[in-house]
C-alpha cells in the first residue's frame, strides 16, 4: 500500500490570524477534506503538523491518518518532507506527497495520478499537473529518492529532488488548474468561494 503524505505543519501566516487548513470547506475543515479524499486510495495516511497543542490535530480525530509532529516546522516546508519520508519503513517502494492546501483536489485526480506510476513504470517522479502542463501536487517519488528526501532543509518543497530525476519525471495533466491552485490569503479565499457559488 503507498502512503499518502499530507504536508499540514506550515504557519499560515499570510492568512493574517485565521488558518487555512481550517477553512470550512462543505461543513468541514479542509485538512479534514484532504484527508478523506486520501482514504480513497490508500489506508496508510501520515499528516506533518506543528508541535501539539494545535487545533489542526483535532482534524484527525475519527479518521485512520497519523499524525506526524514536525519540531521545527518554523524551517519550512524541508523539515516536514524531512520527518515525513523518516517515517517510511524499508518495504514501502513510493510515497504520495499531498499539499494540505488544494481545495479543488479530488480522490479521483490521485487515483489517476497513481495509475501513472503502472503505466509509466521507468519513472522516479509522477507529478499531477495543469491542464495545460504545468507541474503541481500530488506527487509520487519513488525509493530511490528518498534518501535526499530525507536530507531536506530550509524551505526548498522538494524541488531539488524532482530537478534531479531529469526526463525521469512524469506530468501527470489533471482538468483545470486544480493541481497547482492552493489559497494562501483571505483574498484568495473569498475568490475561490465566489467563484464556486457561481458555477
């Protein structure tokens, strides 16, 4: 079974003092809603979060995800990738990396993505993209990265990594922008919602 890792430990600091990943999304918070939509591909789901107490834990309460403290989330995203693929046991062969922060994200969109990595088996990355290519979450490493996954620091996000798998990474389009499009300030929430409304 592949882990769905959900990288849930950032400050939210842009939202100036709400939380985005408490944002309600259909009665429940959105870290809850990512969480739900990894149980549709695998049982195996770990959440980085800031050090305890924190009212993200509470959004794993009734669900199977573990949490997965981050001590020194203030670093950046580096150390939650860092804590994250430490927990990885040496059976496990690739890992999904999921953003906490794309509402627009569905089950289906990571099913599609993890049948690539069958299809396109000679790959070490398969990466979900924009309907028009351009490379965005979730993503898929295989075993063999995991190693510079784990050396991780500052606030890189992986981007070294994937760059080192060169042509060995596969785009994986999915419909819209919905891959790349996460909500980093109040603004942007009010526009993702009006937007929703309308349609």
């Amino acid at each position: 079974m592949m882990p769905v890792l959900i990288l849930a430990a950032g400050a939210s600091s842009r939202m100036r003092g709400a939380d985005k990943l408490l944002e309600d999304i259909d009665g429940q918070p959105l870290l809850t809603r990512q969480i739900g939509i990894a149980e549709g591909i695998s049982a195996d789901i770990r959440v980085a979060l800031p050090p305890e107490p924190h009212p993200r834990y509470a959004c794993l309460h009734g669900t199977p995800a573990q949490s997965v403290p981050v001590p020194d989330a203030a670093e950046g995203m580096g150390a939650s990738l860092r804590t994250l693929f430490a927990t990885l046991g040496p059976d496990i062969s690739h890992a999904m990396l999921l953003l906490g922060d794309l509402p627009d994200i569905t089950a289906d969109d990571l099913r599609t993505v993890g049948r690539a990595v069958d299809t396109h088996p000679d790959a070490l990355v398969w990466r979900g993209a924009t309907s028009d290519g351009h490379g965005g979450h979730p993503i898929i490493f295989a075993k063999p990265l995991f190693p510079a996954l784990k050396s991780l620091s500052g606030d890189d996000g992986g981007r070294g990594v994937v760059a080192s798998a060169g042509h060995k990474v596969h785009l994986v389009p999915l419909p819209g922008t919905r891959a790349r499009s996460d909500l980093d300030t109040p603004e942007d929430w009010a526009a993702w919602r009006a937007a929703r409304q309308a349609n």
